[in-house]
C-alpha cells in the first residue's frame, strides 16, 4: 500500500540460508551472546569460504574476545535462516531467531526528469532485475524520494514489479531534489542499522546528485550567493553523514546510474559530479558503483553473488558490556588481500549505537 512520507525507508528482507554446524551447539544454557554478521570477499569481490573460527579475531574496546560461533549464512543453500535457541544467563530459553538479509531499495525520483526516456526505462530494467534476483522467501519494499509511494514489505513478485513501474520522475526540483534525495537515503541507511545481526544493503537507483565538494572548503568566491554557498554545505554534511553511518554499520551501498554511457562534444563528462557522488556512496560503504556503462546486467549479477555468503560469529557478553551504551568493534582475518565488512561498534547483545 502506498504512503505520503517522502521519506519513507525502503527496506527488503531477504532469507537467507543458515546450515548449523557443530559450532551451533556452543548457543548453550546460561549464555548470553552477541552475535555478528561478517562479509570476506576476495579481490574479485567473490565470497571467501570455508573459514573457520581460527581465521578471525574479535576485539571488544580493543580486548580480544573467545569466539564461540562461527557459522556460514549461505543464501545458496536455499534454506530459510534459524539460529538455534539462546539460553540467558538466568536460564531462560529464547526462541530460535531468523536471520534474514535486508535491503533498501531507493529509486531517485527526485533527480530526474522524462526528457532521457532510455534513462527512464533503465532504472525500471534495473529495479526489475533485482527483484527477480530475491529468493522466494525474499520481502521487499520499494521508495521514490519525491513522491513517497511505498509499497510494503511482500514476497509478491508481481506487486513489486507494479510498484517499479509506477515510477514517474518528479525533477529536477532545483534546490529541493538534492536535499530530498540525501535525506531518504540517510533514513534508509538508519532504518538498515535496525537489523543488528543481519545481511544489509542498499541500492540507490538514480541521476546522483552534484556535491561540489570545493564550494564548501575553498574561500567563499565574489557573486556567488550566500544560500548557494549553504545548499553546497549542507548537501556534503549530509553525503558524509550517510557514508558514516553506512561503513560503521557494514551496509554496502549499490549506487546505479541509468544514465549510462554520457561524452559531450567536448569529450568530457558532463555528469562527472553526479558519478562522483555515486562512487563516493559505493567507495566508503564496500559497496559498488555501477557508472559508464550501458549494460547492466552483469555488474548487478556479480552484486547478488557477493552478498550470497557471509558468516555469523558470536562473542560470550560480559556483565561489564551491559554498563556500556555501545562498544568498539574489531573483526580481523587471517586471509590476507580480502575485503572484510563489518559493523565498527555494537552494544551489547548486537543492538546498534
């Protein structure tokens, strides 16, 4: 069902398949434990498998802490995730928690307009694509930062493919678009850091958005309007905010220009600020960008296999944890030349700060 929030988070939870293995009896009586999701891909951002507890160290505000599990969450398996119950250190048995993979789907309505119809019809091509990419037990949701249509977490296939084509650009808005756009994206990403110890990420789908980066640092230039000078500071406050929250959570941003391909007579870029603001999302998140390009589909077949594998760890709570509102985390592995995603600081029990 649709919604007028502008803002509203995106938000698409996807099963993934969790094979318990002998680590799982270790979830035993009188136990709390903090768990965490981790993603290791290699330099060609494929899954790295078949680690074990031996090839990661967890520190805990820089005190290394025993870990207890070490699982595979293996969407390939096409099981549904269930890690087993946690008894509590007063004996008290939890029920057995799913752990699902979640993703934001943003659609930038706000930043485009109807004059580039192939534009226009990529970025419902691309929406298509990843949704045929969820498993059959995958939810999702799908968000415009203009209009706020939402349609509400479901596994129907065919109300998700209604919702992307509903899309309708309502830009460019001047001023307002950019500020729309940043501020859906930065309720998206807070919105994920809900899902604590769970698979996360998020696709924006859109123009991007021109951050002038040195009108904000450089000295204020002679005609050029206070409010200008405010829009371009505002606009990068926000930009850093989301890549913040997004790599300290370990949320891997997808930023996907519909545009393609775009050389102007000259040879330059004329969008180059646009595809920088992509590549600074995908950059700082471990996510990717998928920019230059008039073909799609492989680039986004690559993302659904690196988020196919990840693994789940679990540190023994200490009461001392509990004083605490949040705690420093460090996931480090023994492979070397891998990407390593995960969450920069945790409270205890894997609630977010």
């Amino acid at each position: 069902m649709a919604s007028d929030l502008a803002t509203a988070i995106v938000l698409c939870v996807c099963a993934a398949a969790y094979v318990p293995t002998a680590h799982a009896q270790k979830l035993r009586s009188g136990v709390d434990l903090t768990r965490v999701v981790v993603s290791v891909l290699d330099q060609k951002r494929l899954p790295v498998k078949g680690l074990t507890e031996a090839d990661f160290t967890i520190r805990v505000d820089g005190q290394v802490r025993k870990i207890v599990v070490c699982d595979r969450l293996d969407t390939d398996a096409g099981r549904a995730v269930s890690v087993p119950a946690v008894a509590s250190s007063n004996g008290d048995r939890s029920a057995p928690r799913d752990l699902p993979r979640v993703l934001a789907l943003v659609i930038d309505d706000a930043m485009m307009d109807m004059d580039d119809l192939w534009a226009v019809e990529k970025v419902r091509e691309i929406s298509r694509t990843v949704i045929r990419n969820l498993a059959p037990t995958d939810l999702a949701s799908v968000t415009f930062t203009t209009s706020g249509r939402r349609l509400e977490l479901t596994n129907n296939v065919s109300e998700l493919s209604k919702a992307v084509e509903q899309f309708k650009p309502g830009g460019p808005l001047g001023s307002l678009g950019p500020v729309y756009a940043l501020r859906t994206l930065q309720n998206a990403v807070d919105g994920l850091r809900e899902f604590t110890d769970q698979r996360r990420m998020l696709f924006y789908i859109g123009a991007g958005i021109r951050v002038n980066h040195a009108a904000v640092s450089g000295p204020s230039a002679i005609g050029v309007p206070g409010d200008s000078r405010a829009l371009e500071a505002e606009k990068h406050a926000l930009l850093q905010q989301i890549v913040t929250a997004a790599s300290t959570a370990a949320i891997p941003i997808y930023a996907i220009d519909p545009y393609g391909l775009a050389v102007s007579s000259a040879g330059g870029d004329p969008r180059k600020l646009q595809r920088d603001f992509m590549q600074t999302l995908a950059a700082n998140s471990g996510g990717m960008a998928i920019v230059n390009t008039n073909e799609f589909g492989t680039a986004l077949q690559h993302i659904a296999l690196e988020n196919t594998y990840h693994y789940l760890l679990a540190y023994e709570t200490l009461p001392r944890d509990l004083t605490k509102k949040s705690l420093r985390l460090e996931v480090e592995t023994r492979r070397k030349d891998v990407l390593l995603r995960t969450p920069k600081w945790i409270r205890p029990g894997g609630v977010k700060p």
